[in-house]
C-alpha cells in the first residue's frame, strides 16, 4: 500500500494476509517505568530501578526514570494519540510500587491513575492489555532477598490479587510478567540490569520464583477477573552458528535453551531443559514438590517478544561467545534484523510444544537515531523493519501457528533500561524537554495502514 502522502507504507504482506484483517489484534507498548516518571508522587515506593539508576556506572549518562515521558501527567493526551492511530488495542504495565503501599495495602492514588487511564481507554474503543509485571520491583523486597526470596512470589500473588480485584472489568487480557529471563539472567545473573547482581545460581533462583509467582497469580486473576484471558510475556532469541562446525551448532543450540526453552520448558513441559545445566553447570535451582505443577498451569496465551538475531561460537567447553559479523543490517541497538528468525521460531515452538496457548507477539520494533526535522521524523528503517517481520508473522500463520495479534514496541521514545534516552524505539518522538510528542512517518504510515483494513 501507499500512504496518503505518496511515501511507502506496508509493502511485504501478501493481499490476502489475516493480519490485513481487523480480526488480527494490531497495538502499541509501552511499560510504566519507562514512561511515568513521576517517581515520587501520591505516595509511589522506589523500586529497583531508582535504585539501580542511582548507582554510578549502571546507566548510560546517569539517566534515571524521575520524568521518563511524564505520561503520569500526560495520560489523557497520550490515550488521544493511541486512540487517533487506530489501534485496537494498548499494552501498559502496572507499576506494583504505584499501587501499593509497604504493608501491602492499596495505595488510593495510584490504583485510581490507572483507573481512569483504562476507563478513558475503553471510551475510546481500545482494548487493554496490562502486564502486572515489567521489572519494578519494590526495593523494600528487593531488600528483602527479592527474587532471589521464595517469600517474593507469595508477594506477587497478593499484589495481583489485589490490582486485579481493584481493576476488573477494565483490562481486555491480564499479563503475569514481561521477560522473565531479562528480570532473573539481566537482573541477577550478569548484572545488565537492576537490581545489578551477577552469579549465574542466582538468575536460574530467581527465574523459578519469577516463575512460581506467574502460577501463584493465574487462580487470583480467574476469580477476580474471569472474562480476561490470563497470560506471561516471554522474550525469545534466536542463534545462528558463526561456523558451519557441529560445535558451533551446538553452541547455537545453546543459546536458544537458554533463551527460550529455560523459561517455555518450565510453562508448557513442567521441568527445565537438561541442557540449561549442561551450559551452566551445578546452578540448579531449589525446587520444592509442587512447584512445577504450579508454574505449569494453563494460560489463555503466550505472549512473545522478537526483536534480533544472534551469531554464536562455541567457546571449546559447555559453552557459547557471540560473535559480531560485519555487514548485516542492523539497528541502533547494534541488533541484526533478521525477520525470518522470528517465524523460524514460531514454527518450532508449535512443533516442539503440543499445547502451545494462542501466541500475541507483544513487543517488537527497532531503536533508530531519529530527529524531528520541519516538523517531520523520518525514520523508513523502522517501517521496514515493522513491515518485514508482519510479513514473517503472516508466514508463520500460513505455516499453522495460532498468531492472533501484534503489538509494537514502542508508542513513545522513552526511557530504554541501561541505554537511558539514548536509544529511541518510539513510533513517536518525544523531545525529552518540552515533552512534545511527534508522529513518526513510521506511525502515519501505520495509522494508514490500519485504515485501510478490511473486515
């Protein structure tokens, strides 16, 4: 198709494609760290990532999320946006230390936040997606043990309890957690992350409590909120051998256990693969009886994350390196655009997982170095990457895996972890200060493109 100001828009989906259809669920992401700001107000804790923005080294430039978007503030306009670009449907996370307080009780003024940002989505006809779980951990539990503490995931159950109880009727689909493996192997096994702990016993730990809270929140959710299907966001990498040698396969291998079968052998097989301890030796994890049965109950879907391809060499052991190879495309991140993985990988976790749940991919996009230019942000790199990995998705469904919607990361630039404002996901600029929000051309050739659908 063409937009209607003459520039290309979606040009690799077949005519045919389901994901042309209004049926196929199209949204935008976002997640409440990386966007609130307003780290103090109406009585929010710090959580993890305060800490970790305040200790020198850890972030780029000594970024911090104190503003971030200031979509605390800017919520009403922010909702005008979304609802202006046609999207079906939104992706926002709950921030667990905005909505309750250090005993465990409702904080008021948070739960009433994202109150009126659901009732204002909903009037605007856009279904919500909330994610109890995107990486802010309270640092009272972190102090406490965090996910490293059993006693965490019980503490997780009662936070979903709570929220769900507080907003049913509101939330389209409900999300346990994002990534889990960023929050346990980022967060506690090299550091990357917050809370910034680095031993590789404490990431597959804290990954099974991660994974013991999403089970002990599913029977909560279903009672309080039973018309919303029930789910767990999982980002999945994808290895390519540097070398065409059985060790580098192997090494391939590797990685992609680590990546994806550590946390998907856990939900849909209730064990974890042999092959994680085989690259990690002597880091099993405590797993008291029962555990498994409860990380392994039934969800209504499975959200995905995709965002790049990785090349690997074995490192001679147990072991893999990744190696970078020149010239490829690739994003601001440094990242390999490499749509194809990504339907390579939905087709091997349907044939690997008899009952995989419906599939959202729930977050893809790419960071591109944009500038507002007379008024203008061109970034063509970023709509081809959107359009070529649509176009992956469709090919996945053709080849029989249950793919129901896509949601792009992100709405807005925002606050990018360890990168801080440095890396710009967004499909509309934010001018971090006045706070202005751009269209991209990326989201005017989407807000076309969604248009243009047919029944």
């Amino acid at each position: 198709m063409q937009r209607s100001d003459g520039s290309s828009g979606l040009v690799h989906l077949r005519p045919d494609s389901p994901v042309r259809r209004k049926g196929f669920l199209m949204g935008v992401a976002t997640a409440a760290f990386q966007i609130e700001g307003a780290s103090d107000a109406d009585g929010r804790l710090p959580s993890i990532w305060d800490t970790f923005c305040r200790t020198p080294g850890k972030v780029l430039n000594g970024d911090t999320g104190d503003v971030a978007c200031r979509h605390y503030e800017k919520w009403a306009e922010d909702v005008d946006l979304i609802a202006d670009l046609g999207v079906d449907a939104y992706r926002l996370s709950i921030a667990w230390p905005r909505v309750l307080q250090r005993d465990g009780s409702r904080n008021e003024k948070g739960l009433d936040f994202y109150k009126r940002l659901l009732d204002r989505l909903r009037e605007r006809g856009v279904q919500t997606y909330v994610t109890l779980y995107h990486w802010d951990l309270p640092q009272h539990l972190e102090d406490r043990g965090g996910w490293l503490n059993r006693e965490t995931s019980y503490r997780f159950a009662d936070y979903a309890d709570l929220v769900s109880r507080e907003l049913a009727g509101r939330v389209t689909a409900w999300a346990t957690l994002n990534e889990p493996w960023c929050s346990a192997y980022l967060g506690y096994g090299n550091g990357h992350h917050a809370p910034g702990r680095t031993d590789r016993r404490y990431a597959t730990q804290a990954l099974h409590h991660l994974l013991l809270g999403h089970g002990l929140a599913l029977p909560a959710l279903q009672a309080n909120d039973p018309q919303a299907p029930r789910g767990i966001v999982a980002n999945v990498g994808a290895a390519a051998p540097a070398r065409p040698t059985p060790e580098d396969h192997d090494a391939a291998h590797l990685y992609e256990v680590q990546h994806n079968a550590w946390i998907l052998d856990a939900l849909l097989r209730q064990r974890y693969p042999d092959d994680l301890f085989r690259l990690w030796p002597r880091t099993e994890p405590l797993v008291l009886p029962g555990d498994m049965e409860v990380i392994g109950r039934p969800i209504d879907y499975l959200g995905i994350n995709y965002y790049y391809r990785s090349h690997v060499r074995s490192d001679g052991a147990n072991g893999f390196v990744e190696v970078r190879v020149d010239g490829l495309e690739r994003t601001q991140m440094d990242w390999e655009v490499h749509p194809d993985s990504l339907r390579r990988l939905l087709t091997g976790f349907r044939q690997a997982y008899p009952n995989l749940p419906p599939i959202y991919i729930t977050e893809n996009g790419c960071a591109c170095d944009d500038r507002v230019e007379d008024g203008r942000v061109h970034d063509p790199e970023r709509l081809s990457y959107i359009d070529r990995h649509l176009a992956a998705v469709d090919e996945a469904i053709r080849e029989g895996v249950d793919v129901r919607g896509y949601f792009i990361w992100s709405l807005l630039d925002n606050f990018e972890w360890a990168f801080g404002y440095s890396r710009r996901f967004g499909i509309v600029h934010v001018d971090y200060q006045t706070q202005a929000r751009t269209l991209k051309d990326s989201a005017l050739a989407i807000r076309d493109f969604l248009a243009s659908r047919q029944p």
